[in-house]
C-alpha cells in the first residue's frame, strides 16, 4: 500500500469512527427531569461541570462580546449595592498605593543632577582660577627684565602646568585671559592732551577706564605731554563731569618740567612800560601800547578776571613774538616768529616759575630741536623729538622708581614711542576702543610685530576680533559698558 492509499484509509477510518455513539452529544436522563424547576438536574447537561484551567487568568476577558467579565478564585472582586447619594468616583474601587520605588528613582535623579550642577559650578570655578594664575605669570613676564632669568623660568613653567591643565578639562588652552591688575603698582592713562570739550568717544573711553579699574579697587591717575596753560581747570572739569575719580591727579610734562605743581610763591608779572607809551583802550579785555609816534608796540590780552593773559610784541607793526602767562599771572612761555612771516613760530622758550629759563624749543635747522636747562641755567641734554623728551621725562623723573603701568590709546601719537618703555621696565597696554580705528596700528598688533600681550577692549567686539586675530597669544579686558539711560515717553 502506497503512502498516498495509506493516509487515504487513516482518514477514511477516521470519518467512520463519527458514526460512534460515543461522538453523539450526551442526552439528558429523562429521569432527571424537575417538573417544578422546569429543568434537567443531570449534571452533565448543558455547560457541564465548571472549572478554573492552571495558570491562566481569565479575569476581564470577554465572553463572546456580551460584556460581561468573569472573575475566578480569590481575585473575585465582591460588589455591593451602591448607595445611591454617592458620587461615581466615590463608587470606583480605590487603587493600592504605590510602593516607595517610584520615590527611589526620583531621589537618585535628583541627587545626580545636582551632582553634574555641582560638577559645572567647579568646572567653572577651575577655569577662572587658571586663567587668572595664567593672567598672573603673564604680568611676571611683561614686568621682568630679561635678566631675571629664575623668575621669568618660574613663571614659564607655571604657565606650561596651566595650559596642560586647560587641555585636560576644557580641550583646549586657547582662551584668553583677563589683564591681571596689581594693587601695589601705580596705573596712568596716558594721552597726548586733555582736551577742554572732549568729543562723546573721548569722553565715554574716560568714563570706561575709570569705572574698569574702580570695580578692581583701584584708581588711575593721568599723564598729558602738550603744552596746556589751561590744563588744571580742565582737569578739575573732568572730575566733576565724573570722567575720571575725584581722587586721581594729572602729571603734565610741562607743568612738572616747569615746577607749577609746586607750591612756590610766585609775583605776576608786570607790563614794561615807557613814559612815553600810551594807552589805547580797545575792550574790556584787550588793550594797545602804541609809542610816541603811535606805532603798535604791544597788545595786552586779560581773562574774564582780568588776569594778564598773552601780551602780543611788536616792531614795525610786524608780530615779534608773544608771551604766555598762567592763571597766576606769571610768565609760562614764549613764541618767536619768523619776522617774515608772522604765522610761522621759529624758536620756543618755557620757563620755570622763578623766570629761569627750561626748555627750548627750535623751529630752525641750525639748532637742537629741544634743549633742555636745569635750574641754574646749564644745558641738561637734547633731543631731536618731542618723543625722545617725553620717553627721558617718564623714566628720568615723573615715573622714576616706581613700578607703573601706562594705559595708552593706539590713536596716541606717541603710542609706538611708548612700546620702548617696556625695555625700562614699564607694563604698556594698548587700548582699542574700535578695531576698524588706525588700521596699520591694529595690523601691527595682532600680527605681533610690536610683541604686545595685553590690551584694552572697548566692547565685547573688539575682544572677540581681537582674539580669533591675533597671531599671539594675549591677555584682554574688555571696558565696562557705561549704563545706557532709560528715557519715559
């Protein structure tokens, strides 16, 4: 017999075997009938004996799709009937509450983020400590002279252990420091002249210094090279516009040069006068000398207090020359002029409180530029610029034995002459308060032609160009912002 006729037979055996009694649905013992119940009493009639399968849960599930849940065992939940005043929550069975795990998770959630908050916070407090460690051995650098080699290799090295450490948390060492600022040092803001009515720019710069270095705790004082014979009331203007700290003092090289800053009894000068000059009165401030032929010999200018100012001099009605006095009255300088043309100034002389004469300025090829006289007279030494006479006054006396640094603008005429004082011991610190001022300057500076590694930012601009710019690495302290005043409509 084939497999095929072999599987037909089984079947075929198989379907034979229905017609067995013992297939037939069991019928009920007609016995077994309650005629008062008006049902079977066979328990094998209809669902037959019911049972509850192991390890099935039949809880909630549908029967047949009628809705009707069935429930086994000792999970049965038992129903009462609801009282009818009752809401429908109040109805619901109550869940059973959560175990404390929940709690746990959230606790150690907690805890691990006020870890990693934690773990920030001294990240950042390490950064700032590093960087002002760095900012430090950098000032060591800058304010050492080349022969204190220990000093200068201890610096080196701490700043090596810094930049490792840098790499090591931050990924990187490439972040610029802020200027460290001593207190024990002395700080000046150099610029070429005060000006008496200063532009918005001028004066927001002076308002931003002061304010910088005021949040540090301490003051800076300043240092002005143009002759000024109003300097000190515009210096006092200054401080009561607030521009700068009441407490800090100006150094004008001529003022210091010529002892006016000493209290020195002084006698204002009087008019040469000859007895044949006349008065002739032009204004309440301007008067003329003429001679005995009425020839134009001097012209006398007086202030608002009628303080002898400027007296003009004259020959053949040509300007000679013109000589200066101080608010004291007492003579401060004069000009020569070219006696053929009375615009060009050839010679200036200043001269000390007692008269004796300082300073010579010539405007002619066959003398010094500037000569320079101590008290008694005798000639001290020349210089061929005005740069050379401001870099002598700074070591030599105003900044002599101190450990001083100078904040100087790059649009200061003298700002590169002020670079060589760094080979004098002197920190100099560039201030830039716009990147696209004085082109050439700013190019040197950050392509580290003039070797500088601290500046003065005037904005959060300014630091940033100067940081992705520049070619070393430097230390930047951006001004602070001046408070913009809110106006009500």
């Amino acid at each position: 017999m084939s497999f095929f006729d072999r599987k037909k037979k089984e079947n075929d055996d198989n379907y034979s075997d229905l017609n067995n009694s013992s297939y037939q649905n069991p019928q009920p013992d007609q016995n077994n009938f309650d005629q008062a119940q008006n049902q079977y009493n066979d328990a094998q009639a209809g669902m037959g004996t019911q049972f509850t399968p192991n390890d099935q849960n039949f809880n909630n599930v549908n029967n047949n799709g009628n809705g009707n849940d069935y429930f086994f065992g000792q999970n049965q939940p038992q129903y009462s009937q609801p009282d009818q005043g009752q809401s429908f929550n109040q109805q619901q069975p109550q869940a059973a509450p959560m175990d404390n795990g929940t709690e746990q998770w959230q606790y150690t959630e907690q805890d691990l983020q006020n870890t990693l908050d934690q773990s920030a916070d001294l990240k950042s407090q390490l950064r700032s400590q590093l960087l002002a460690d760095r900012s430090y051995c950098n000032h060591v650098l800058r304010n050492t002279n080349s022969d204190q080699v220990d000093d200068r290799q201890q610096a080196t090295d701490r700043i090596n252990e810094i930049n490792k450490s840098l790499k090591e948390w931050f990924g990187t060492d490439e972040m610029a420091n802020e200027i460290y600022m001593d207190e024990n040092r002395d700080y000046y803001i150099f610029t070429d002249d005060l000006a008496a009515n200063p532009d918005e720019e001028t004066s927001k710069m002076w308002q931003q210094l002061t304010m910088t270095l005021a949040a540090k705790g301490l003051l800076a004082n300043a240092i002005s090279v143009t002759y000024n014979d109003q300097i000190d009331q515009t210096w006092m203007n200054y401080q009561n516009a607030g521009f700068v700290d009441g407490n800090a003092f100006l150094l004008n090289m001529y003022n210091e040069l010529q002892g006016r800053n000493f209290n020195t009894p002084v006698t204002p000068a009087e008019i040469p006068f000859d007895a044949d000059y006349r008065v002739q009165h032009v204004s309440d401030k301007v008067d003329k000398i003429l001679d005995a032929n009425d020839k134009l010999v001097m012209e006398v200018s007086r202030s608002a207090n009628h303080q002898l100012q400027i007296i003009r001099h004259y020959k053949d009605n040509g300007l000679l020359s013109r000589d200066i006095f101080d608010v004291n009255g007492v003579i401060s300088a004069t000009q020569f002029y070219d006696h053929r043309n009375a615009n060009k100034v050839v010679r200036e002389n200043f001269y000390r409180q007692d008269g004796t004469l300082v300073l010579i300025k010539s405007y002619t090829s066959n003398e010094p530029y500037i000569q320079l006289f101590s008290e008694g007279n005798v000639l001290i030494s020349t210089f061929d610029s005005d740069e050379e006479l401001i870099v002598w006054w700074l070591k030599n006396q105003a900044l002599k034995q101190t450990e001083a640094t100078i904040f100087v603008s790059v649009n200061s005429e003298y700002y590169k002459k002020l670079l060589a004082l760094r080979d004098n011991g002197f920190e100099v610190i560039p201030i830039v308060m716009k990147q696209s001022e004085n082109a050439d300057i700013i190019s040197d500076l950050i392509d580290g032609t003039d070797k500088v590694s601290a500046v003065l930012a005037g904005s959060d601009q300014v630091n940033t160009y100067l940081n992705k710019n520049a070619k070393n690495k430097m230390d930047i302290t951006t001004l602070k912002e001046m408070d913009t005043p809110v106006y009500k409509q």
